[in-house]
C-alpha cells in the first residue's frame, strides 16, 4: 500500500478512472470462437452464456450458477439432517488495536464495500482503517495530519459514505479545517475533494446532515464562508462540487436538516427542513432528476418554524412521505405529502392528541418499522401517553396498537432502543410498563398482539435493547442486538424469531462490567460473518460473531480475483458489481464446497473492455469477441468530437482530448477541467493556438480552422461577437427582422410591410415597426409589439386617439385603411357622441349637452350614460348630468346615498353606508349614531363593524359574551383560579403558587398536571404521572433512581456499578439509614450529622435481647438464631452472671 503523504497528491477519481483505463494494444481472443459449455461435468452449471464481455464502468447482468446436480437439496439451501450447514459461532475478538486507549469507530460507525470494512479509529489518533476479512488484515489508510493529536478526525461532522467504490469522509487537515475527503480503493489513493471554505477555518461538510448518497450523488451540508450553511452535492463522474441552491442569502445559511436531516426517497427525492430566512423552519424537497427545489408550505406561518422532522424525520409509506411538524395550532402532530403528485403541498394527516397538545409522532431519532402501506412509530394521547401506534397510507388514517402501561403515563415504545424496528414478520421495540423496566417488546401486525419477550433485568431496572447497536437480523431470522441482563453489563444477545427466545450469546467483558458491542461502529453483516466493536478491558476492538447469516451448506469462491468492482457471493456464487478494471479475456475456475468437504467446479470466461469516455460503448471490442456480444466499438473513444478515424489520419491520439496538452481539444467538444472546445488548428503543436494567460482561451482565433473561441470581433467589422448577428460576415453586422438578411441587403429592414425608402420618406424609423410607440404598427403587417397597420399618424403618438380604450379610434382621417372603425361613442359612457354635443346645457334626449369625451361630465362619480366606466363613474344615467350634489354621494363610493324613484334611467345601487364608515345605515340606526357622519360611529370595542349591542361576541376574542368572563377585553375569558384576574394575564394562572413560566405548557391550568395525586407545587416532576418525589435532588424521580435518598446503598437487591452497592435500602427514602435486620422499622443506625426521624433499634435482630446485653454476652446482635446462654430464663446471660459472681468472690476474699 503507498504511503499516506503520496496518496494526498494523487488527482481526482476522473484521473484514476483514466490511469485504470490507460489503453496499450487492442486485447485478441486467439482461441476458438464458440461459446464454453454452460454445463461441467462436475454437477455446477452456469445460467448465463459466456465468455461474458463487459464494460468498465458498467454493472454488469449478475452471473449465476446451479448446483443442484453436484448436491442436491444441500445446494439450495436445505439443513435437514444429515446435511450440517454451518452454525453462528461465539464472538471472538478479530483484530485488536494499539493499546488500551485506542477507540474503534469514536466519529461513525462501520461501513461495507467491495467485502471491506471501513471505519474511523483512534489508533491511536484519528485515521480511516480498512479492513480485509480474506486476509485478516488492518491497514491504516490515511495519514492525515499526523503530528496532530487528534489526526485527521475522520468522520467527526460527516461520517463515512461509499459511493460508485469510493469511500467519502470529512476529515480535519492542519491547513485547511474540516472539509470533503474520498479514498479510492482501487489505486490505493486518498485526496480532498474540495476545499469548499479556503483556508484555515473548515466548511464543516456534512455536519448537520451527514453525508447522504442518493441519485449517483453525495448530498451534505457545507459553509463556504460566503452563503452560510446551504445544501450541497458532489458528482463523482464529473468531479464536481457545488452548492445546490442558496436557500436563504447572505451569510446566515438556511442550514438545512438541522432538525430533521437529509431523507432520500425513491433515489429521486431529498427531503429536509431548512429555514429561508421568512418563514423558519418547513419543509422542503429536491428532486433529483430535475433539480427543482419545492416548499411543502409554511405549515406554521409567518417567521414561527413548524421544525418538520424533528422526532419522525421523514418516512415513506407509499406514496406519502410522512413526518411530524407544529402549525403552532394542533402542536406536533402527524403530517404528509403525496411524492405522487408533484403539486401537493403539506397537509396535517392525523391529530393523534386533538386539540392544542402534541401527540409527537417519534421514532427517539431511531428507526420506523414499515409494512406495506403501514407506517409503525411511537406517539401519545391523553388518555394513554406514548404508546404504539401507526398510519396507513391507504385508509389515510391512524391507530393505536398497545396500552402495555395503562393509564396516561404511556410506555413509551422505542425510546430505549433506537426507534421502532421491523424484525421479519413482527415489530421490536423497548417498552416500560411500568414494572419491568425498559425491555424488549414484540408487536405482530398479522394478529394485532404485543408481548414482552423476557424480563432481561429482573424488576423494575432496564436492560435497554439495543439503545446503542440496534438491531440486525440474519436470513435464519436471528436477531443480533446489545443489552444488559441480571448479572452482566451490556452485552451481546440475540432474539430468535422462531420462538422468541433470547440468548446473551456472549460475556466479552466478565462480571457487571460492559463491553458495550456495537456502540459504535454498530453490527454489521459483511458475507456470512457479523462485525462489531467491543472493549474486554483492553481497548476498543474488532470483534465478529462467524456464520452468523447466510448459513447454507455450499460454499462458494473463484480463483483468479475477479476484476475490481466485481465480487462472488460465498452462499449462491451470484458475481454482480461495476468493474473498474480492464482485463483481457480470462478463465475463472468457480468452485463450490459443501458441508461435507466435497468440492466442484466449472471454469467461465470473462473480459472487461475500456471505455476511456465512460460513455457505456467499448472503445474497441475485438474480432474474436464479436460473436459473443452485441456490443460494438466507439467511434469516439476520448470523445472529443473527432472520430478515431480522423484522429488516426491527423496523428493525434483517440485516448487523449487534447493530444498536444495544450488546453484546446483536438475536436470540437468541450472537456470539463480538461480542454475548450477547438479543433485545434495544430493539434500536436503545443504553441499553436497561442494561449498567454493560460486560460484555455486563444489570444487569437483560428478562423477557417472550426468555431473560433475567444476572439471578440471574429470577422473584424468593429461589432463584437456577441453583438453582431454576422460574427464571420465582415459585410453586416445587423438583422433587425431576424429574416437571416442583414439590414443593408434588406429592403424591409423591420418587416413591417413598409419599404425601408419609404419609410424614410414619411419620417418613421426603417428599424422600428411602430415608429410612434402608439401600439399601431407604422406598416400593414402585425407584429408582437403592435397592432396590424398602417398608422394614420405614424409620428404622431397621440393620434389615432382612443378615448375608451376599446381598440375603436375616436376620429379617422377620409383615407384611413379600410381595417380601422371609428368609434360612435368616444367615452364609452353609453351615449353616443351625436347626442353629446357639449354645450353644457341639456335641450332633450338628442341634444344633451354632456362632454362626448367624458364619460361624467359633472364628476360627481355617476356616468353621464348607463354604462359604468371603471375607476371614472359608476353606472347612470346621471340624472342630473350637471350638478355635481345630484345623486348625492357623501363618502364617494360611487354609490348613490340615497335613490329618488322618479330616476327611470338610473341603474346605479343605493349605498348602504351613506357616510362610509365601515357601519351599515340600519346598523346606525339600532346602536344610536349617525348614519350621516363618519366621526360618529357606534362603540365597538373589537372594531368588526358590529356594535356592541348588537354583537355576541363584543371583544372578539371568540368566545361569546355569554360564556367570557371578561366580555370587554380581548385578552382573557377565564380565570381558572377565581382571583380576579384573567387568566392570560395572571403569572399564576392556576393559582397552585407557581409561575407560569416555571411550568410545562400544558400545566398551568391544572393543579396536578400528570394526574397523580401530587399537586404540582410539591411534585419534582409535575408532567410525569410515574414520580413525584425525589429525595436526593439528583433531578430522577424515586421510582427510576436506583439509589433514590443516594446513600451509596441501592434501593433494589441488585448493584449500579458507579452508582450505589447491591441492596435492598431498608430505609429508600432516608440518607441517614439502610438496614433493618430484623425488619420491625426500626433503624440498626444512624449516620451522624444527617437529620432522620427514624427511631434506632436497640434489638437489632429481634431476638429479644439488646445489642448492648448480646455485645456483653458475645452473641451475634445481628442473628437471630445466636442469642446469649440464660438457662435460669432471667435475660441475664451466664456468661456475665459468673464474671458478676466472680467478681463478688474476689472482693469478699479481699
């Protein structure tokens, strides 16, 4: 393997895919054409005809075999005695790492590619390790920043990610921070992708949303410094890196995923949330394919975020994409999209705790179990709390499934185990019922029932299965997973789905201790073997439970190794992958073991052809691989534009764009970061064309050689390229008509049907078609920007006039085109001109006198006429065309205030609201103001333009009068606690003495939120209905905390390493005391300096006998079946009866 400093030169993936493809001479079959046997004699048989050809860089159809022949039922997977297939084997540490400080997988967890293992360890600083299960090897990939103490930090923002058999990672350099990293396997080459941010300070890829594949492309996030946190993607074939959208500009981001992260769906869809700087948080989606970016609504409108995804993320079920979301009006709840239909916004689906509370659809940042069109995940209502339920996108509906802990406190599913998780034909998840703790639970959807599997940890303390590792299920329906269980730590176990047994199928770390498995790197399937970390005391290492899946009794492998990219599966020997190495036509011997030794084989032939364009066509497939596919050469093979044929005759290379490297492609396309577009005029004269600057632009163009590419006036005529519509005529420069004839050689040089000389003739400009801007066209033809012509005054903007506006000239001249109408009512009032003559004085119904060019000659906002002429005057006819108070409009509406029956030609509307002021007339009249004056206005406190006499809900807080207990002010109704006071205004709404601000949201109308006896004043946890106390003040309530008064002493009989010894704490709730011998309630002791009130037992063990006197007497005060001799029955023991008597003896002698 290269050494690390030299890896970090090496270019992009694209040079890689080049050095892999370097094409030497055409590759020749000199053997038989005719396709090998796809049948051996040995029994295996192959389901494909071969040689197979492939093409580099295109998965290949997957190849197949049967050994049915060679073993019968064994091949197809059948274990029925006597054929042994193998069988999972006990953990056992497969690599160790440097010492006892060393951390596999601190930053990610493992992933798989190509049969290795990939991951971040500290080893011990921070590198990327590959791991070869074949050989039983670990190599340290990178050496990125290596005098740091730290290292590269693989994986801290980002994680690890393959794509197209590249391994992506952030990674910290000394000097550039944080960015995008990838390693290439094949050519054993490390390189940053991008500097995104330059410079010191790091872009941080992926930091918010991880690195995600999805559409041939990684999608994370990034902060160049510039835009902020925004969306950005990197496409390995082309090699580029940009940002995808800036969603919210300036320099604040819009940092997408920050709460839900990045969702793909379908390989089409990326869902997220991000904030554009208006509305918050919402949801959003790209699709891939188009690369269309869409809001899915302002679910909580205005700047509030309704911070989509949060707890569910996005899941699809369907065609829905579900997710929970907060209006602001129902709390989080469960909302939706039809990914269907392109056009569908958001919508809320269920409110599961209907009203203003949450019923917080979750999956604890874990997985959601899916089965068809059923989506499984955690959520509470009132009267249940957190329980089991589910929503079907087919029904669009939701239901419960559990009540494992009746009443409101709710299991909680999921919660201690990483989500909600599909295990074959059922759903596993943790669940507390209130008696066992956190343990394994199992729901079957075929029948609707939920059991616990096994109480792991007996009582009430949790075992947590699979909080950090998860689940992974084997084909044989072994269920693989870290718990704790009575007298280990957290260890691995496993669940077999037959009967629903668990098992610890190790104790790596002995004793109460953990080895914590998987914690970080996970458990990860790789062939038939699971992998994971652990840690037996001696550092974070790889450890691996053998044949832990894909247990058949055959056994499958090929010799030589396959091409790159390709691989063989061991339990059916399918070959499927990308190749990304090219290989002449080779034989493979595929060879198959069954469970009892007997070995088979049959030998394929394959060959993998380059395409140095990746276009999917071979650059050349030869003769004697003809007959054995349908594949046919390229034309092209470097495409650049010039065919292979021609290349050949100009000398320059058909696996090289640009053969003479000197920045111009040898044929007319245009290569990314490689080459512009030529020919180039000396493609293998690496001074011509002549480049100064090095931008891949000429200094000159190459005319007569192809299409010039930098020369700003190619035919010299003093108009630049990009203006002149005849860059290579240096005769015409300009065709304003866009008929393809320069103006100078046309004679209608606007194609308005007017001859350029006559245009000249008139005055109007040749170039315009409507020289006048009036909308008419200076000639007979119709163009976008004008009306069909010609214009009786083509200089004149102001004539023809058109009054009305009704496409109708006012006045024509005599010799006007036949097309044009003159309009007989010029203002377009419903009077025609002939009777409005204009004098000012009305003589009858044929001569009235009104202004024929306005359509309200007294401009009191009614028209002369009976048509209405909008923003002039309302309908007439006026029937006082001359005085403006005639009809009476006081607050210009333009409706008449009030209608004198004697108008027969009057068609306007009486206006209801004479003065305009928002108030009906007969509204006025009811609430005793004037309907004339629109200073005086009824009292209305709500402002809605109903009095508030006449108005049920006076304030408009909507909560009628009757049922406000403040009708006048529109901030408060109610006032829970009486006190005079709303309760909007009230600091101490429920008046139980604290502050609203110091509750939960839903508390402070309630005196004993959780519904448990203990009113929230004196509870310690007023939202949880399982505690109200907490005696040591360590913020977990006495029922969970295993050491409740924190003595030292556990409240159960079973010790919390680092927590409190094995118990049980006679005395839970008191400091000062912890053993009661005898059990009668009484104390054995006090510990000084702590207040109790407990009472200490002067007879420990309840034999009767004091402490003091069993001291005296040497008898155990703490066993009740050792008590003092006392054969006379007095309580006084002979013991210290004879030292008494003895005593006396003494003294009587002396």
């Amino acid at each position: 393997m290269a050494s690390g400093p030299n890896r970090s030169n090496l270019p992009a993936l694209i040079m890689a895919i080049v050095i892999i493809c370097s094409y030497n001479q055409p590759m020749e079959y000199n053997g038989s054409q005719q396709k090998m046997e796809s049948h051996s004699d040995s029994g295996l048989a192959a389901n494909f005809d071969h040689p197979h050809i492939g093409v580099f860089g295109i998965e290949i159809e997957p190849l197949t075999f049967d050994a049915s022949e060679a073993y019968g039922a064994e091949a197809d997977g059948d274990c029925t005695p006597p054929i042994v297939c193998p069988e999972a084997e006990p953990p056992i540490k497969e690599y160790s790492l440097d010492g006892t400080s060393s951390v596999l997988g601190p930053n990610h967890g493992i992933v798989k590619m190509d049969g290795m293992l990939y991951f971040d360890a500290n080893n011990p600083r921070s590198q990327l390790q590959q791991y070869d299960p074949t050989t039983g090897s670990l190599s340290e990939i990178t050496s990125i920043a290596p005098t740091n103490s730290l290292g590269g930090q693989i994986g801290k923002y980002g994680g690890i990610t393959p794509l197209n058999h590249i391994v992506y990672f952030d990674a910290s350099h000394q000097s550039s921070g944080s960015e995008l990293w990838a390693y290439n396997p094949q050519n054993d080459s490390y390189w940053m992708v991008m500097d995104i941010r330059p410079g010191i300070t790091a872009s941080n890829p992926g930091s918010i949303t991880g690195l995600v594949a999805m559409s041939g492309k990684l999608w994370f996030n990034a902060d160049d410094g510039v835009s902020g946190n925004e969306l950005w993607t990197h496409d390995p074939i082309t090699g580029i890196t940009e940002m995808v959208v800036d969603l919210n500009n300036g320099q604040q981001g819009s940092n997408p995923g920050t709460f839900s992260g990045l969702f793909p769906v379908g390989d089409r869809w990326l869902f997220f949330d991000a904030d554009n700087g208006a509305s918050g948080f919402e949801p959003w989606v790209i699709d891939s394919t188009t690369g269309s970016l869409s809001s899915l609504g302002d679910l909580n409108s205005g700047n509030l975020p309704s911070l989509p995804g949060f707890q569910l993320g996005f899941q699809s079920v369907g065609t829905t994409v579900i997710f929970d979301a907060n209006d602001g009006i129902s709390g989080t709840e469960l909302w939706g999209v039809d990914i269907a239909n392109s056009e569908s916004s958001a919508s809320l689906l269920c409110d599961i705790w209907v009203g203003s509370s949450s019923g917080q659809p979750s999956t604890s940042s874990g997985e959601i179990a899916i089965f068809s069109t059923r989506a499984y995940f955690s959520a509470r209502d009132q009267a249940h709390g957190a329980e089991l339920w589910s929503y079907d996108s087919a029904s669009d509906s939701c239901d419960r499934h559990t009540d494992i802990r009746p009443g409101s406190s709710g299991s909680n599913p999921g919660s201690a185990s990483s989500g909600i998780h599909k295990l074959g034909p059922v759903i596993g998840f943790s669940a507390n019922d209130g008696q066992t703790g956190n343990e394994l639970w199992i729901y079957s959807p075929e029948n609707n029932t939920a059991w616990l599997t096994v109480d792991l940890t007996i009582g009430s303390i949790s075992s947590y299965p699979g909080q950090h590792s998860g689940f992974s299920v084997s084909d044989e329906g072994i269920v693989y997973f870290t718990a704790s269980s009575d007298g280990n730590g957290y260890e691995p176990h496993t669940l077999d789905l037959s009967d629903f047994s668990i098992t610890t199928i190790g104790d790596i770390r002995t004793g109460t201790q953990s080895s914590n498995p998987g914690r970080n790197g996970g458990y990860v399937f790789l062939d038939r073997d699971l992998y994971f970390d652990a840690n037996d005391g001696s550092g974070s290492d790889l450890w691996v439970v053998k044949n832990a899946t894909n247990n058949s009794a055959v056994s499958w492998s090929v010799q030589p190794q396959l091409p790159f990219g390709l691989e063989i599966s061991s339990v059916d020997g399918t070959i499927s992958g990308v190749p990304l190495q090219v290989t002449p036509l080779t034989t493979y011997s595929v060879s198959a073991v069954n469970s009892t030794g007997v070995m088979r084989d049959i030998e394929i032939e394959m060959a993998i052809l380059s395409d140095f364009d990746l276009d999917g066509t071979p650059d050349w497939v030869p003769e004697s691989m003809s007959s054995f596919t349908e594949l046919t050469s390229d034309l092209d093979d470097d495409n650049d534009g010039m065919s292979d044929t021609m290349e050949a005759i100009a000398g320059t290379s058909s696996l090289d764009v640009d053969t003479d490297d000197d920045g111009f492609c040898d044929g007319i396309n245009s290569i990314q970061g490689t080459c512009s577009h030529g020919p180039d005029p000396s493609p293998l004269d690496p001074e011509i064309p002549i480049d100064t600057d090095g931008d891949m632009l000429a200094d000159e163009d190459f005319d007569g050689e192809g299409p010039a590419v930098a020369d700003d006036d190619d035919d010299n005529d003093g108009y630049l390229d990009l203006e002149d519509d005849f860059p290579l005529d240096p005769t015409d420069w300009l065709d304003t008509d866009g008929d393809t004839v320069g103006d100078l050689s046309d004679t209608d040089d606007d194609n308005d049907g007017l001859p350029d000389t006559e245009e000249l003739s008139i005055g109007t400009d040749p170039t315009l078609v409507d020289s006048d801007n009036d909308g008419i066209c200076d000639g007979p033809y119709q163009r976008d920007s004008c009306s069909t012509g010609p214009d009786p005054y083509p200089t004149n903007p102001s004539l023809p006039r058109d009054t009305d506006g009704d496409g109708l000239w006012d006045d024509l001249p005599e010799d006007a085109a036949d097309i044009f109408v003159e309009d007989q009512d010029d203002d377009g009032d419903g009077l025609d001109d002939e009777v409005e003559t204009g004098t000012g004085f009305y003589i009858s119904a044929s001569d009235r006198g009104t202004d024929p060019l306005n359509p309200d000659t007294d401009g009191d906002g009614f028209c002369d006429g009976s048509n209405q002429v909008p923003g002039v005057c309302s309908r007439g006819e006026d029937p006082e065309p001359f005085d403006p108070d005639i009809p009476m409009d006081r607050d210009n509406d333009q409706l008449a205030d009030q209608v004198d029956p004697t108008w027969e030609a009057f068609y306007g509307d009486e206006d209801a609201d004479d003065d305009g002021d928002g108030y009906t007339d007969s509204m006025e009249y009811k609430c005793d103001s004037s309907a004339l004056n629109p200073n005086d206005t009824p009292d209305d406190i709500d402002g809605d333009y109903i009095c508030d006499d006449e108005d049920p809900d006076m304030d408009g807080d909507g909560i009628f009068n009757d049922e406000d207990k403040y009708p006048e002010d529109p901030n408060d109704w109610s006032d829970f606690d009486n006190d005079g006071v709303g309760d909007n205004a009230d600091s101490d709404s429920d008046g139980d003495g604290l502050l609203n601000e110091d509750e939960h949201e839903d508390c402070t109308l309630n005196l004993d939120c959780d519904l448990d006896g203990t009113p929230d004043f004196d509870d310690p946890f007023p939202t949880d209905p399982s505690e109200d106390s907490d005696v040591d003040g360590d913020g977990i309530g006495d029922n969970q905390d295993p050491d409740a008064d924190n003595d030292g002493v556990c409240d159960g009989s079973l010790g919390t390493p680092g927590i409190c010894d094995a118990g049980p704490d006679a005395f839970p709730l008191d400091p000062a005391a912890y053993l009661d011998t005898d059990g009668d309630g009484l104390t054995d002791s006090l510990v000084e300096g702590i207040p109790s009130s407990l009472i200490i037992d002067l007879d420990d063990d309840g034999d009767g006998w004091t402490d003091v006197d069993e001291i005296r007497c040497r008898s155990d005060p703490l066993d009740f079946n050792d008590v003092p001799s006392d054969v006379d029955n007095n309580k006084e023991c002979e013991a210290v009866a004879a030292r008494v008597s003895e005593t006396f003896a003494v003294f009587g002698a002396l």
